[in-house]
C-alpha cells in the first residue's frame, strides 16, 4: 500500500457536546485499529465549530437541564450518557457551569494553524465533562490551551489573544459554512471530502469508509475532491440515530448505521430534511442527536 495515500477527516464539533467527545474516541479507536493493518495510510483531521446554542449565557448545567426538560427526564438521561462515555473511557460528569462556546472556537482555530489542534480539542472536553470547569471562562481556556501547548504554553499571550477579535470572523464563516452544507447536529464527519458521516458513529462504520476511500484512491491516484467539489460519482451519507427513549421516534429516530446514496455532486441535501437541533428537547439535552 503506497504511503502517499493520507485521508483528510473534517470533524464538525461544539466543545460542550457530549457525543462529539465520545465520537472523537471512537473514531480514534477506528484509526487506530485500520492502521493496524494498513499501517502506511496516514490521516489528518481538521476540527471546525458548531454552535449548539448560539444565544447562550452562563448558567449552571443542572439548572439549565432540569429547568428545560424537567428534574425527572433528567435524571433518567444522564445516567445514560455517562454509561456511554465510561466504555470510551470518558469519566463524564453534569457538574459546573455551560456557557457560549465562541471562545474555545477561537481558540481551536488558532490551534488549527498551529498545528496542534487535536491538543486543544482534547484539552477543553476534559476541562468540560470530566474537571466540571466553566469553558465560557478566558481564565479557563487559557490555562487548558496553555497546557495543550498553544502558543507556547504561554497563559498571559493566550489570554490576552481572547481579549481581541482575532479569528471570530474566521471562525462565524466556518459555521455558517456548516450549516450551508446542511449540518444541523453534531458530531458530523466529512471524510475525504466525499463520505459524511452523522453522529458518535461506532468503529466499524469509519472502518467501512476508510477501506472506500483507500481503494478509490489507489485506483485513481486522485486526491481527495476539494471542499465544494465532490466526487462526480456517490456522495455517501451515514446516518446513525441513537435511540434513549421512545419519544426520540418523533424525530425521525433509526436504528443504525443507515447508508443513503446520492447521485448528486455539489448538494447537501439529504434525502429528507431533518429537524434543527432546537426542535427536540431530547437533542438540546444531550448537545447533540448523532445527527440531523
């Protein structure tokens, strides 16, 4: 197998998303084991923000969640999420306080060009779901980022970078950008620029695309099509619902993984249009459905 075969991975994410956290273990489990026995293909993955609630204030998560959804859903629902995330070795807690997200998006940027951005990423979701740290604080970005090795660990540099606008353009434009493709919840995978992916997706479901993307890359000797311009061929949409309790049926809830083909090049749509992320109270609860 040629080692000049790399497959680009466009991860779509928002920093208080639970399922984005589990999804990134376990497409790092799919890596891993791929490589296992393809040890010359090569990755590079790219995070760009999502905004589960773009209007958001800081408040306390439990209040936030109980006072939404009710004291009796949530603790129903909790204690599945953090089942979930122990078998991907996430020890998740619902302490602290959640707020808007635009910071750590910055931030996540900057890394991107510095190219450590899996760090940063990795940082701010431990401070999160698994310190109870308030995310929304530049004190708190700052020191994770720092310990991530942004901008040389330098604290003071990083803080004073999240007083300016520096990379808010940037990042809004990426956002919108998502939501023009037709992303409404997160986690969402784009793998080569041709194979999207919706949702905490199992291994065996990147397994089957990266064995997709490496055979159409060893007999064309094509690159990955550039963003905007898909294969002329199948775009291959994986869609995932996970179901926690019966009432996610009104949300066009499946047992998955379910694989559409679509003869189109250039469109995001899907072959229906899926609810917004605010249209269920069950997906506002748990930051993101696998997908919509």
């Amino acid at each position: 197998m040629s080692s000049k075969i790399t497959i680009p991975i466009t991860v779509i994410s928002d920093t208080i998303c639970p399922w984005c956290y589990i999804g990134k273990r376990r497409l790092e489990r799919a890596i891993a084991s791929y490589r296992l026995t393809n040890p010359d293909i090569n990755f590079s993955i790219t995070w760009k923000p999502f905004y589960l609630d773009p209007m958001a204030t800081v408040e306390d998560k439990l209040g936030r969640y109980n006072k939404k959804f009710g004291a009796g859903r949530v603790a129903q629902m909790i204690p599945y999420m953090i089942d979930v995330a122990k078998k991907e070795g996430i020890e998740m807690k619902y302490g602290g306080l959640v707020g808007p997200t635009q910071a750590s998006h910055r931030l996540i940027k900057l890394a991107e060009k510095e190219g450590n951005q899996d760090a940063v990423v990795n940082a701010f979701f431990d401070e999160y779901f698994t310190q109870n740290s308030n995310i929304s604080d530049p004190n708190v970005l700052a020191g994770a980022a720092a310990k991530a090795g942004l901008m040389g660990g330098d604290k003071e540099k990083i803080k004073d970078f999240l007083e300016t606008e520096d990379g808010q353009l940037e990042v809004e434009q990426e956002v919108f950008q998502a939501q023009r493709r037709g992303v409404s919840g997160v986690p969402h995978f784009i793998v080569d620029n041709r194979y999207e992916l919706g949702g905490a997706q199992e291994p065996p479901a990147f397994l089957r695309v990266f064995n997709d993307v490496v055979k159409s890359k060893a007999a064309s000797g094509a690159a990955a099509p550039a963003d905007g311009q898909r294969s002329v061929t199948l775009l291959l949409r994986i869609y995932r619902y996970q179901t926690i309790v019966p009432e996610q049926s009104t949300n066009t809830s499946r047992g998955g993984p379910e694989i559409h083909l679509l003869n189109k090049t250039n469109d995001t749509t899907t072959i229906q249009k899926m609810p917004k992320h605010q249209s269920s109270p069950l997906h506002n609860f748990l930051h993101a459905k696998p997908n919509s």
